[in-house]
C-alpha cells in the first residue's frame, strides 16, 4: 500500500477517489487551498472511510508550501486534481485559469522532483480532442485544438508532462481524460457541490428537481443526433475514482507516459439524462428548449479500450444509478455540503 498525495482532493472527483484509495488500504494526504470546495468534504470522507486522513491547506502556487509536505511526509505517487475548472470563467479570466492550472503544475512537478517522487496521475479531459476529431475518441487521436483557456491548459499541461518524461525517463505518468463524471457516492455524503448557477447539466437538473430552479434550458434540439440534442458520454463518479486506483497502481508500477480516456463509452443526450433524473425522482421536471450554447459540440464519447487493456478497468454503473445516486445526495443536500 502505498502514500498518495492527493491534490485538490476536497473537490468533487478528488473526494470521491479520496474514498476508493482509504477504501483500499493507500494512505492519503491532501493538498487544497479550498478556492472551489469546502472543508466539511474532509468530515465526510473521514465519515465514510472511517480513516484519517492527513490534510495542509495550501495552494498548489506556494512551492514552499509544497515542499514542507514532501519533507513531512514520504509520498509514493501524486493524483493532481487541483485546478480551475469553469469553461465559461476562463474566457473571461484567462490569465487566471493559465496561472492557476499551468504554474500550479509547474510547482508541483519541483516539489516532486526535489524529493525525488517521479509518479504522477493527472486529471485532463475529453475537451483535448477539440471539435475536429470524429468520436468516439481514441487516444492516439490529436489534441491541440482546445475550445476556450481551460481546455488549453489541459492540452499545455498534458504536453508539459510529456516534456517531463523525456527529460527524465525515471518519470511515469498517467494522463487521464475523464468524460462527463456525474452521480454520488451511494451514503449521499459526497457530490458535485457547484458554486452559483450551475454550468453543467447535471447539477443543474439536480436544482429543477429540489425546486430551487423552475426549468432545464436545452441549449439546442437541432444538433444532428437521434432526439437534436447534445450527446455525451456520463460516466458515474464512483466509476470515474475506482479508475483513478487503478491508474495509481499502474503508475507504481510502470515508467513513461499514457494517456487514457474513462468514459462508459456510451452516448447520451440532454433529453435522455432528464428522463433519467425523471425516473430517479419520480416527477416530470420541466424544460425549455433554448438556443444552442456557444462552443458545444453535438456528440462527445469515448472508446474505452485502452483503459480495459491497460488496467483491466471499465465502467460498471449507467445512467439510471448516476440519475438515482444524484437524486439521493441532493436530497440529503440541498444547499450542498
Ligand atoms: P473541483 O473544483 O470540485 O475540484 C478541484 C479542487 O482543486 C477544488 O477543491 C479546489 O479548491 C482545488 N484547487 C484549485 N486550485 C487550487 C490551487 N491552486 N491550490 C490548491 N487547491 C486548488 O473540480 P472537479 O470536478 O473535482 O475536477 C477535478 C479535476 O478534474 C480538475 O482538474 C478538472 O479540470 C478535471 N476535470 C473535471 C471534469 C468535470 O466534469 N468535473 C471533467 C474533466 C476534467
Ligand atoms: C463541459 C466542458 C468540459 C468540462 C465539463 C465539465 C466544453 C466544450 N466542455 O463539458 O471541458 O470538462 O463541462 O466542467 O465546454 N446543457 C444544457 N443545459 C444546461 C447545461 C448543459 O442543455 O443548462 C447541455 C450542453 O449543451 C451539452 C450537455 O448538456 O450538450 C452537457 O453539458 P455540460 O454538463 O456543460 O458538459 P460539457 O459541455 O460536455
């Protein structure tokens, strides 16, 4: 068993990983500055594990920061989460978003070269593959044309870490590009807890069904898919975490860099998803139909081979346990943690 830092691991995915890897018999510490989480995740993690778990409050900007945890503590591998993630802020801020996320990195990379731990996992995104690539994305497919700041900072930091690698093949490195991580865990302690008016669809579904919105906008019925919605591939956080285990094991135990999609491998639309939540809360939730949403793209999923092959992984839950799961934390939580 081995000593995870685990970096943004107060935040929606970290949290829910921060569960599997207790869970597993790893020991975790985290690393937050709580700019988009809170720290009652912590109380909850330690609720469902049962464990400790070691916690600095610390930005990921502060490299002194970063290397008294490396000097306290003897830490086998790093999952990276903490960064910004609103697609829409970062068009605004983007001098923020690049800061934030590559300098971060950057930091993080000279702790753990300095205290001469060389594994890394790293969370990047489908939105690498841009709008030119034809789904369902294959990871050998190109990756540099990124929509808006945000995407880019995954592609910069992806390319970064390859860089890394190069330079030193002591280095081994897990990019994972997560699709469209939705759900709770099973106890409704831990969910996606988002600040303001929810960007994302699913939390937003989440408030139209506890009453706090009136209705969905679907931002486009004309996009050529089966219903004219957008599709995406949903995949169950808990999924999403149990493949962040096996990354970890794999980095371990391996050298060099691979990138790896999770996702289900399976398509979803807007209007698919609603029905879903539909079914889960037992009332019809109200929509309109509004214009399309700049940016979006009609399709987005994975092939998921690569993480079947690599790690022996895949997806176990589908959309109706992500709906149910959803549905249960925002009940028990309906102004979030
Ligand atoms: P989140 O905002 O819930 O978690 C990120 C955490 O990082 C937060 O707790 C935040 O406080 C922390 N953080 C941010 N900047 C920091 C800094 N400078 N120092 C210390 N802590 C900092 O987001 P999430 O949904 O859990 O996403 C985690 C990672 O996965 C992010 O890198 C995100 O870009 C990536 N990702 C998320 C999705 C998604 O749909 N949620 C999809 C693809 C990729
Ligand atoms: C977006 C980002 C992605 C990021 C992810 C999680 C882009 C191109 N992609 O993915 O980089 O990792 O968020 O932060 O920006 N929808 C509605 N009504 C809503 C909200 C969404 O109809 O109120 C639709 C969208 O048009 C889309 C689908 O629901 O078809 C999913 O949207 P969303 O949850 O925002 O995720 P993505 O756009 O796929």
């Amino acid at each position: 068993m081995a000593n995870i830092l685990v970096t943004g691991g107060a935040g929606f995915i970290g949290s829910h990983t921060c569960v599997e890897l207790l869970a597993s018999g790893h020991e975790v510490i985290i690393v937050d500055n709580f700019s988009n989480s809170k720290p009652e995740a912590l109380k909850r993690i330690k609720k469902i594990s049962g464990k400790d778990v070691k916690f600095y409050e610390t930005d990921i900007l502060d490299l002194d920061g970063l290397n008294k945890i490396f000097d306290e503590n003897r830490i086998d591998a790093v999952i990276h989460f903490a960064g910004l993630k609103a697609v829409g802020e970062s068009v605004q801020k983007p001098v923020e978003y690049y800061h934030n996320n590559i300098t971060g990195t950057l930091m993080l990379i000279q702790a753990m070269r300095a205290h001469d731990c060389k594994k890394i996992v790293f969370s990047s995104s489908a939105t690498v593959y841009g709008v030119d690539n034809p789904v369902p994305y294959v990871e050998t497919m190109p990756t540099h044309t990124a929509t808006n700041p945000y995407g880019y900072t995954k592609v910069m930091i992806e390319q970064i870490l390859r860089d890394v690698a190069v330079s030193d093949p002591e280095w081994s490195i897990v990019l994972l590009r997560y699709f469209n991580p939705i759900g709770s865990h099973k106890s409704g302690l831990l969910g996606e807890d988002p600040n303001g008016i929810p960007n994302n669809l699913f939390p937003y579904i989440q408030q139209v069904a506890i009453g706090k919105r009136e209705y969905l906008g679907v931002f486009g019925n004309d996009y050529d898919t089966p219903d004219g919605t957008g599709v995406r591939d949903y995949i169950h956080v808990m999924d999403l975490a149990s493949g962040h285990l096996c990354a970890v094991d794999y980095v371990l135990g391996h050298k060099g860099v691979e990138a790896v999609n999770l996702g289900t491998g399976k398509g979803s639309s807007v209007l698919d998803v609603l029905h879903a939540f539909e079914k889960a809360c037992g009332k019809k939730l109200a929509y309109k139909i509004m214009p399309r949403r700049a940016g979006d793209i009609a399709w987005c999923y994975a092939n998921t081979d690569k993480a079947k092959k690599l790690f022996g992984w895949e997806a176990k839950y589908g959309i109706d346990e992500m709906c149910t799961d959803g549905w249960n934390f925002i009940q028990k939580n309906p102004n979030g943690l």
